[in-house]
C-alpha cells in the first residue's frame, strides 16, 4: 500500500527538501561564522568565540519559538515558509557585507537573524504537516522529516569544513555556498501546496 498520494507526496516532497536545506545552511553558517572569527582574532580566541556563537544561536529559540508558533496557528502555514526562506536569503547575502568589513559584529548580528529565522521557521514546518498528509500517515511523515534534519546537521558539519579548506579560508568564496543553499530552499518551499490560516484567536 502506497504511504502517500501522489499529490501529498508532491507537497511533502518539497517540504522534506527545504526543512533539510535550512537545518544543512543553519549548521553550515554557524561553523563557518566560527571559522571565520577564528580566522580574524586569531586561535587563542576559539573557545571564546565558540561560546559565544553558540549563545547567539540559541537565544531565538528561546525568544521567538512560542510567539512563532501563535502565528502559525493564525495564517497559513505554507506562507511563512516561503516568507522565513526568503529571509533567509536576504540574511545570506547582505552577511558577505560583514564578511567583507572582517566585522566580529555583523558576523554576531547575522548569525542571530539566521537563528531567528529558523526559530520562526520551525512551528510552521511541523505544523504544516497535517495539513499537507492524512492523519494515519503523520507518524512516517515525522519519522522522515526529523530523519532528514539530523542528515542535515551530519552534512553540514563536514560541510564547513571541507568549504573551509576548499577556499583556503577565503570567506568571501566560502559564505556565497550558503546564498546558494538559500536560493534552493525557497525555490523548494514555493512547490508547497497553498495551505488555508487557520485563523487562531489567540494574542
């Protein structure tokens, strides 16, 4: 028995491969982020700046999650997706200005505006998912779609890395990877079956 239709299949598909490009451009732009400050402030600065990154990448989370998940529950879902993947982009691109200017501040302010997006992005992605599948088939959608994400950080790991050294630590070549991992996101995210808001109350 098929476990999806073929327009489910459609919709999930596409949803499956911009949840995984976002969680691979998440772990790509912080390593690279830490990479480059490294690089800039030189090694005895590493532990430093690998705390501090990982601060800034969290504190969204824990700022905007809930607020993020009141308006999903308000507009259609499928639009904050394309939304946050554009933002995405935006973030990606103007970040080579900091990259650029060797700023340990910008590089910090984007870093921040990409862990928010993720934050906004995230109740959207999971809640979506049973507007797009059957409710007997949610579990195996989940199974796939968190299967995908800790492919995404896996990659992504090696991902920075191999970057890193591929372009001999010159990171106006290596941070363009990310803009382009961004412009395969959103073109995935706009194949995404048009969902209705839902249109909570809630403030």
């Amino acid at each position: 028995m098929r476990l999806f239709k073929h327009s489910e299949l459609r919709s999930f598909y596409f949803l499956n491969i911009t949840q995984f490009l976002g969680a691979l451009n998440d772990n790509v732009f912080k390593l690279l982020v830490v990479y480059f400050l490294i690089n800039v402030k030189g090694a005895a600065n590493a532990s430093t700046i690998l705390a501090t990154a990982g601060a800034v990448f969290v504190i969204p989370f824990l700022l905007f999650s809930a607020s993020a998940g009141v308006i999903a529950d308000r507009s259609s879902k499928r639009k904050i997706v394309v939304i946050m993947k554009a933002f995405e982009l935006f973030i990606m691109t103007f970040s080579l200005v900091g990259i650029y200017f060797k700023s340990e501040f910008a590089a910090f302010f984007f870093l921040f505006l990409m862990a928010a997006q993720s934050a906004a992005f995230g109740p959207s992605k999971y809640g979506i998912i049973p507007e797009l599948v059957k409710p007997e088939r949610l579990s195996h959608a989940n199974g796939l779609l968190n299967s995908c994400t800790f492919l995404a950080i896996i990659i992504g790991t090696f991902l920075a890395s191999f970057i890193t050294d591929l372009t001999n630590k010159n990171f106006m070549l290596a941070f363009p990877f990310c803009i382009f991992i961004s412009i395969l996101g959103l073109l995935a995210s706009l194949k995404i079956e048009k969902t209705p808001p839902q249109r909570s109350k809630k403030r």
